[in-house]
C-alpha cells in the first residue's frame, strides 16, 4: 500500500454487525460470547461462516482465532492477525481487515472482542498480590522493558490511578473543573438512557448523583470511570464493491490510522507520565494521519463515537482530534456541543462509560448504526462519523461515512 490514500479511500465497508448482552455476569464463557456475536454479525451482513476467510483479534482476547473459528464452522480461513493492546485495538483491528482485503489475502474478514471484564478478569483492579513473583516481575528493574519498576512499588498500580494523574494537570494548568469531567460522565449516561441494551439504560444521572459518587483517584470519581462489562461485539468488513450487493447499505471505511505518541518511553500506560507534555498522548499524532488520509476534518463530522475510559481522556481527544483549542475541552464539553443537537453528538449509545465496556469495539458498532440511521439515539443525517480507540501512548482510529 502507498501512502497516496486517495486510492484507498472508501474501498472497504463495514457489511455486518453483532452484539451480546452487555451485563455485570454473563455466566457464559468468553468463546461462547465471541460466538454469538460472531455469528450475529455474520448474520447481519447477509453471509454464511463459510463466507469468512480472515479473522482479526485483540492480543488482549483470550478468545484464539482457532478457536472461534473452530466453533463457527469456518474451515477456509487464509488470513488472521491480532492487534493490541487493549483500548487501542478496536480500529486498528479494522484497519487490519482493510488491509488483508486490498491486498488480496481475504474477502469477508470477521473482527472480535470478548470478554468476561466484571464477573473474571476486572481491567479496573490492581495486580492482585498474591505471590512474590505475580509482583517482582512488575516491580523489578527493567521488567517487560517499561518503566513500571518505578511507579508500582509506590503504589501507582491501575489505569484510574494514572489517568487521575492527568486530570490533575488538566486542572492545573488549564484551569478544568468539576463540572467539565461531569459534563463527559452526564451526556454518555443521558444517551445510554436513550439506548435500551445499554447497561445503564434505566440509571440516570444527576449532577449531583455525580458530585457524591465515592472518590477514586482524585479527582476521579465513580463516575469518571467506564464500566467494567461481561460481553462480545463483531464485525465483518469486506471490499465496498461486495457489500452493496450484500442486504444492508455498506457504511464505508473512509480512512484508519494507528500511532504511538511521540516520545514514548516503554511499557503500556504509565510511562506516559514520563514524557515531555503527558497531556499530549497517542492520538494527536493519529489525528493528523487520519485527517489527512480522510481528506476530512473535525468539522466534516456529524457525530462521534470517542474511546472513554476516563472523563479525561474524552476532554484530551476532543483537543487532539481538533473539535476544540488546546486547553479549552472542559467548557466545549460543558457547553452542550457533545449533546444531541450541539454541534459534534458523541458517544450516542452511551460509550464505555454508560453502554459498556468491550474495549470501544461496541464504539464502532455503534458508529455503523449511527450511518445506517439505525441507532437508538439516532442523530440525524448523520454522514460521517469519527471513532477512535484508546488515549495511551498507542491508539488508532477511523472514519466511517454513508455510501
């Protein structure tokens, strides 16, 4: 592939789309979740497990690609790959799909994400101490070539932890209030209101209820934080060609972008507090790439599904990816804009924070509903949506747009 993106533009679409319920203890196993998202997703785009030929996983998944295509039937698999970590996957999975497809290794390629993240493995925990050796090989010099030997020892030991860090300095140096991080928890959570599968469909939220939720790290509260979640989502992506004579309209891939942040020390997240400007991660450069890939900018976008971990990492993303000036998130977000109706509507299913939590891989499902007008929280005419995946110092993206 050049790097005139032009020729590559609009070429792939997003044929098919599954999900599961999105609860606190699925009592399935992560196979059986995958499976039936897969096969969901399968279903949508009009296709048979016979039909896919390539699969795209987290390398956080334990869900192997053998394994998934074993329990769907698939038997001509010709391509497979695995993209991490975590947060940051969603898109570039996508991404990998529309590679394998232009470059002729597949024609029908099926992305997942599954996990039990509440009732097994909670993303939200510390490492649990319950040997010597789970914590030395965190702890020690140069353990997995990160800088972690000098943040856990001290304690500095979760992603809540880390990300509290920035909103600190959020706060400080730009002066970012309470009711800026409430304005990202209240609008994910208005929208999951609006959104009947999503995990915080009948729990609204106050200001209030927001203000006297247990601190975390501060200035993290409860309701700073995502969901930890029990579920699956898939997709099928194949060449824009195939999809229209597929049944539902292809919503088109218009542009995908992966990136580490310049400066990047080592390790997954927390040496982020050692670079140069910590508030300035992964997805500014990944904006630029994208923007210039799209041929489009912040201001072609009619709504947004943004990768909320964190209140905060939504206010650093509408910054990095240009809806708002450096600094000037907090009042943006407190305005209205983010809303239905305000000028850039995100996260309409409720996001990490209000819908679930499947690593934002369930931000790209609802990015497609949103271009099929299918969605529950339906903006309207909505033509090109912006998704992105994770604000660590690795993180990626894309555009998706009505054909």
């Amino acid at each position: 592939m050049t790097d005139d993106w032009k020729t590559y533009r609009d070429r792939c679409a997003i044929a098919g789309i599954g999900a599961t319920e999105f609860s606190k203890d699925s009592g399935r196993s992560e196979l059986t979740l995958a499976s039936e998202a897969a096969r969901k997703a399968i279903a949508d785009a009009g296709l048979s497990a016979g039909d896919i030929d390539g699969i795209v996983r987290c390398d956080m998944d334990r869900v192997k690609h053998n394994a998934l295509a074993g329990a769907l039937g698939i038997n001509g698999l010709t391509y497979f790959s695995e993209v991490g970590p975590g947060g940051s996957a969603p898109c570039a999975m996508v991404g990998q799909a529309v590679a394998a497809i232009l470059s002729g290794q597949a024609k029908h390629v099926l992305v997942y994400r599954s996990l039990n993240g509440r009732s097994e493995s909670r993303y939200g925990a510390a490492i649990a101490p319950d040997s010597a050796g789970e914590i030395a090989k965190f702890t020690e010099t140069g353990g997995f070539g990160s800088y972690d030997e000098f943040f856990t020892p001290f304690g500095l030991m979760t992603a809540p932890q880390t990300f509290a860090l920035l909103a600190q300095r959020h706060k400080i140096q730009y002066g970012t209030a309470d009711e800026h991080f409430a304005a990202i928890a209240l609008t994910c959570r208005e929208h999951a209101n609006a959104t009947p599968h999503a995990q915080m469909h009948d729990k609204p939220l106050t200001y209030q209820n927001y203000l006297d939720s247990r601190m975390i790290a501060s200035p993290l509260r409860l309701f700073d934080c995502c969901l930890e979640t029990d579920g699956a989502c898939a997709l099928v992506v194949t060449s824009a060609e195939r999809a229209r004579d597929l049944p539902n309209s292809p919503v088109l891939i218009r542009a995908v972008a992966q990136g580490v942040a310049q400066g990047v020390k080592g390790g997954m997240m927390f040496p982020v507090l050692t670079f140069d400007d910590p508030l300035r991660l992964s997805p500014g450069h990944v904006a630029k790439t994208l923007w210039k890939r799209a041929g489009l900018g912040p201001e072609d976008m009619d709504v947004a599904q943004i990768y909320d971990c964190f209140t905060i990492s939504v206010l650093l993303q509408l910054e990095d990816y240009g809806f708002c000036d450096r600094g000037e998130s907090g009042p943006f977000a407190a305005s209205g804009a983010i809303r239905k109706g305000g000028s850039i509507p995100i996260n309409t299913a409720g996001g990490n924070m209000s819908e679930g939590y499947i690593h934002g891989l369930n931000h790209i499902v609802e990015g497609v509903k949103q271009i099929r007008g299918t969605a529950s929280m339906q903006v309207e005419n909505a033509e090109t949506c912006l998704v992105t995946s994770g604000p660590i110092p690795t993180s990626s993206a894309l555009v998706l747009r009505r054909d």
